[in-house]
C-alpha cells in the first residue's frame, strides 16, 4: 500500500506556529503586492475570502484587504520539512518527496514491523501534530494515483484509507477533473460526450476515448479504472528536482511571472541543498492558457545547488521565451537535473561560486536556527 501526505496550508501554517498572535486571522506568505509578488500558500481562515495560492498579491488584497502578508521564509519551510522527513522515514525507507510538503510513501515492506498501512498513516500524522505542532493529510491506497485524491478529498486534517477492493466505489462518483491530466480543455470535450464522472468513463470502451483522445484517452481510461503502476521512487534514486505552480487564472504579467519563478527557483535550491545534490541542468516549464507546454533547458559546465545561478539560468530561458511576444500563461515550472553522483567534481571552481555556496548555507542555517525572516532573498539577486 501507499500513502500520501500533504501537510495543510504548509508554508502559512508554519508561520502561523511561529506567529501564534496571529491565529484566526487571514495569513499568507508571498511576494510583496508591489513587488507584483504571488500568494504562496494562504491559511485557511484567508481561504474564507477567496485567497488561495498561486494568485497575485494584489488580488489577495482587493479579496481581502486585512490580508496578513509575510514573506516567504524558505530556510525555515526547509528545517520543518528535514523534521517531517525523519518521521516518515522511521516507517519506510521508500520516501518520494514531491516538493517540501508532500511525499509519497511505500510502506508494502513496513506493515509486518509497523503494522497496516493505514495504521503507520494515522501514526505518521499524530507524530507530526506531535512534534512538529502541524496538521497533515493523509490518503492510503493501492497506487499513487488514488493515495494522492485520498489525502486531498476531505482536507484539512484529512484521513482516508482506500482498500484495494474499494477503489472503484471510491473513484467512480468523482467528477472527472480528478483525473490526473484532464484539464480545462478536455473536461470540456468529455462533458460534451456526457462523461461527468469517473463512472462515466469506466462505461466508454478504451478505443473509444483513445479515438477521441489519443494517448491521453489511454491515460484516462487506466487512471478511471484504478490502473496506475508507477513504483514510489525513493528521493536517493531521483534524477531530478522540480517545483511548478499553477496559477488561480492565467498570467501575463511579466513581473509576477518573473517573482513566481524566482521562488520556485529558490525553492528548488533550497531542497538540492537539503540534500546535498548539484546538478548541471537547469530547466524551466511553461503550460499556456491554450495549455501548450514547453520546457526549455541549459546545461551549465559545473553543478550547482546555488539559488543565484539556478534563478539568473532559468530567468534567461524564460526570457529566451517570452521574446516572441507575452501569452497568458497557466503555469511555470523550475527543475534540476543531471547530478554529479559520485564523479569527482571537474574543472575550477570561482570563487564568486565558493562564496555563493556558502552564502546560500549559511542563509539556510540562519532561518533554521532563528526562525521568522531574518535574510530574504529580494528579486535583485
Ligand atoms: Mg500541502
């Protein structure tokens, strides 16, 4: 079995522990509104007005004008999400993190020593309410696919355990967005055929949707039938380092862009250097309102982990991007790849690069041990 956790509003929440004069009020973390910044992540109580993440600080604002904005205290995520890994590893080995917050876990070896997985779940997010003063979500179930609807569905403080006999009666009912790679667009096409639920999809033949739909159609009869045999991969095995946001409504402002893409970038940094990884390639992601995507990559000559360099080569393929003309965009994305292993290090390091590396530790371990916002990052690094 697998399990899924998100913690609850991850970065909002943190800062609400460390801010505790500040609970019940709208709280969010992002980039300044002038700065054309974007929210990060918004408490629930900001949710009430229509504040969700990804959105524009300025809209925030108009939503809710007594909107506590604090600025993202990436160090501080990064400590918090160290402490939430050591529990996770205490009941598995196979740990997949999908960003700082969220990770999948293989418990199949586990439950002999640790007993069901549903019960290391329910164990897992009273050790994190425990040490950590945190809420997570929980989903176990048979594959990725239904652990990660099942730790969304009854959020916050989310417990949901899917056997495997009872994944069908758990997807069949959902609307059909669920599924994994249906946008806008294909909901759309779907909807238009009568197909509103996940039901709907298992009583269409498979040539039928991959007719209509392609690749895609295989894509969605498999996932609405439960089929989803992807393994967990343990993060020790991963081949890259990614994080995306996906925006409340399309973008084409050029600062917001730029201000989410600096975040991602140095979130990115942030968790290469939690792992003590560097990798030579850095690439960006860009989904249009049309929902055409592309990813554009540059291979550096040396490896990296640094914030600095990661942002200014991912700022210049976007830019590289946007010469053809400003579209609204869905959502962006920032990854490293190609990682050193075991090879020794090649060629001659700066040291420009030597005094950024250690500028970028030490900021993290400045967060870490003083908690709040003692050293931001502003646009101009
Ligand atoms: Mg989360």
């Amino acid at each position: 079995m697998i399990i899924h956790v998100d913690m609850d509003a991850f970065f909002a929440s943190v800062e609400l522990r460390e801010r505790p004069e500040l609970t019940g009020l709208p709280v969010v973390v992002g980039g300044s509104a002038s700065g054309r910044g974007v929210v990060a992540a918004a408490s629930y109580q900001a949710r009430k007005f229509g504040v969700f993440s990804a959105m524009p600080m300025t809209t925030a604002l108009r939503l809710c004008p007594d909107l506590v904005c604090l600025p993202v205290n990436m160090g501080l995520y990064v400590s918090v999400s160290q402490q939430i890994h050591q529990i996770f590893s205490r009941y598995t080995p196979v740990i997949e993190s999908l960003s700082l917050d969220e990770a999948f876990l293989d418990v199949g070896a586990s439950e002999k020593l640790f007993g069901t997985a549903a019960e290391i779940a329910r164990q897992i997010k009273s050790d994190i309410k425990n040490e950590c003063q945190l809420i997570a979500s929980a989903g176990v179930a048979p594959n990725k696919f239904v652990a990660k609807i099942a730790s969304d569905i009854d959020k916050p403080d989310g417990y949901v355990v899917v056997e495997p006999g009872g994944v069908q009666d758990f997807l069949d009912p959902l609307p059909i967005k669920r599924i994994w790679g249906v946008g806008k667009k294909t909901e759309q096409r779907l909807k238009q055929a009568g197909i509103n639920t996940i039901h709907d999809v298992r009583n269409k033949r498979a040539d039928w949707l991959i007719q209509r739909f392609g690749k895609l159609g295989e894509h969605i009869f498999r996932l609405a039938n439960g089929l989803d045999a992807r393994d967990v991969i343990a993060d020790a095995k991963a081949k890259s380092v990614s994080s995306e946001t996906t925006f409340a409504s399309d973008i084409q402002d050029k600062d917001i862009l730029l201000a989410t893409l600096a975040q991602l970038s140095e979130q990115v940094a942030a968790r290469l250097r939690d792992k003590d990884v560097k990798g030579k390639t850095i690439s960006i992601k860009i989904r249009f309102h049309d929902f055409k995507t592309i990813t554009r990559s540059r291979t550096l000559a040396e490896s990296t982990f640094s914030t600095k360099q990661i942002w200014l080569t991912a700022k210049q393929l976007f830019l590289d991007v946007l010469r053809t003309g400003a579209t609204p965009i869905r959502l962006v994305g920032v990854s490293v790849s190609g990682f050193a292993g075991n090879e020794a290090q090649q060629g001659d390091l700066f040291e420009q690069d030597v005094k950024q590396d250690k500028l970028d530790v030490l900021s993290d371990e400045i967060n870490q041990r003083f908690g709040k916002s003692k050293i931001h990052r502003g646009r101009k690094i």
